[in-house]
C-alpha cells in the first residue's frame, strides 16, 4: 500500500483464523524494554453483556459522516478524540459484534501489506517494524485502509470484519493505511487468500468489530520518550479506541494524550517519574485501566503488559 504524504497507514487484522499486528509509522517507537506487568481493572458493560454477543449497531449515538469514506466512522470531538459509542445490539451475527455502519463500494487487494514490509512501510509501526511480541497476538491476517477516512491514524490495531460479495469474510487487524481508492482495502497475503474467489472486481463491505481475545493489552513506548516527552501505542486492543488518558506524577487528574499520525499517543510534557496509570476508552463506552510501576531503565523503549482487556 502507497502510503500517504504523511506515511500514515492503518492497521487491519483478520481476527477469524488468526488475529493480526498493527503498528504505525513514526520512525521512531521501536519497543526493546523488557515486559512488566501492572495492575488492571475493566469497567463498563459491554455489548451483549450476560450472553453470547450480538451484532452490535452503534449509529445512533457517538458516530457521524467523516466524508466521502466517512459513513458511521466516530467523528472527532473538539479535542480530536473519537467518542464513545452507545451501541445497541441487533438480533443476528451472535459471535460478531461490530461499530457503525459498513464502508461500501470499495473492493480488497492483495498489498502486499506484511510486518516484513516487503513493499510499503506499515503506517501503524515504528521505523523498525511491529514488535514480535505484538505479531504474535495480533496474527497476521492484516489490513490496510483507505487514507482518506476521518481519523484513520487513530483505528492503528483495530479489528475489521469483512465480506465480500462472494459471500467469503474474515476479521483483519489493521496496521497500515495509505492510498487506495474510496474505502477500499490492500490486505496480508494470508488475508487475501481467505477473501479471494478469483472475482473481479473484488467487491466487498467493511465493519469496525470486536477483536478476538488474544491476551491483555499491551504498550509499546516510543524510544525517544522520557519522564519530559512520553509517547506510546496501546496494542491487542479488543475494542476501537475512542480516547487514552494518563494520571502520573506529571498528571494528578486525568490528562488525554494527543494521537499522532503514526497511531502513536502523546503527552508533550512528560509523565514525571513514578507510578502512572493509563486509562482507555473503548468506543461502547468500556473502560479499562492499567497502572505499572516507573521501569527502572525508564521509559525509552518499555515494552509493558497490562493486566486486562476489554470484555
């Protein structure tokens, strides 16, 4: 996949045979740390709660036109953060629980999009690739989309489900985006050949869904981050991120961190060191929290293991 003036490509994973990796490209959020798990707590009730989940149509609240590539894409609020979804569920589909409303009249192509980056750099991914870590729980059934939705850098690791109109379908992660024609698809070879039927055109239609459990959520900090300038990207997210938030020794009440184009999240002046705890915000509402203790090599580079998930 082409990628975009900005070099931001999303993240799409097949999450049905295998779920798969995204990262963004900033060149430099490399994660070397050492795994540290912290403390978790998930709050929020999530579709189809108390039962097998239902296909979940979240339009009615939190989700607007982003543009030609825009319909039922969550709009930004005023701080550039994606709201939440109230999403209602519908009575079919019950393993499947999807976003808003389906990306139409785009087809899928073979990118190639790969974490080998034989081709095109992966949007979602620091200049030295996905982390093996993140490959492994995410899979490699992966996607790329259209540069032109609204937001596109913050779906970075976020799952899609897609159908073709050959009635094949599969859940991609999604690690890239870039250029492409009007809410299309460039997909991982192994994606590829679950939707392929030797059609063409390759129609098809695209939903935000819900991840596969893979494991708990990950955080890959940027190399260059510090206690002054603190960057990351959350990983193995089950749920599209509508916002994260940080409280540190820096952030006494909860501060948002800004999105970058590379999926990458933010805080300009620096956690401060000592314990800190990551809020995120799921687009149903879902909230999940995870606190780590301040690595003693600090920072630059950690690689920490949360504790939870969304449900």
């Amino acid at each position: 996949m082409r990628p975009t003036p900005l070099a931001l490509v999303a993240c799409a994973a097949l999450f049905a045979a295998s779920s798969a990796a995204c990262s963004s490209s900033s060149g430099s959020g490399t994660s070397t740390g050492p795994g540290d798990g912290g403390t978790s707590s998930t709050t929020g009730k999530s579709p189809g709660d108390g039962g097998a989940k239902g296909r979940v149509d979240a339009t009615k609240s939190g989700l607007t036109d982003g543009g030609p590539s825009g319909r039922g894409t969550p709009g930004p609020t005023s701080d550039g953060e994606l709201p939440p979804a109230d999403a209602g569920q519908a009575p079919s589909d019950a393993a499947l629980v999807t976003y808003g409303d389906a990306y139409t009249g785009g087809v899928f192509n073979l990118g190639p999009v790969d974490y080998a980056e034989t081709q095109w750099h992966n949007a979602c991914a620091p200049g030295t690739k996905y982390d093996p870590r993140v490959q492994a729980v995410e899979g490699d059934l992966l996607a790329g989309l259209w540069g032109n939705i609204a937001n596109v850098a913050g779906y970075c690791d976020a799952c899609i489900f897609v159908q073709t109109a050959k009635g094949k379908s599969a859940l991609l992660r999604v690690v890239t985006y870039g250029d492409t024609t009007p809410n299309s698809l460039d997909t991982s070879p192994q994606a590829y050949a679950i939707l392929n039927s030797n059609e063409y055109p390759r129609d098809m239609t695209w939903e935000f869904a819900e991840c596969p459990d893979t494991g708990p959520m990950l955080y890959e900090f940027q190399t260059a981050s510090s206690e002054w300038w603190t960057s990351l990207w959350v990983r193995n997210a089950r749920v599209p991120l509508a916002k994260v938030e940080v409280e540190s020794a820096n952030h006494a009440a909860w501060a948002p961190l800004t999105r970058g184009t590379d999926g990458t999240l933010t805080d300009a002046s620096g956690f401060g060191v000592g314990t800190f705890t990551i809020r995120s915000t799921g687009v149903d509402g879902q909230v999940v929290t995870d606190s780590f203790p301040w690595p003693a090599a600090g920072v630059a580079g950690a690689f920490l293991t949360g504790a939870g998930n969304f449900k």
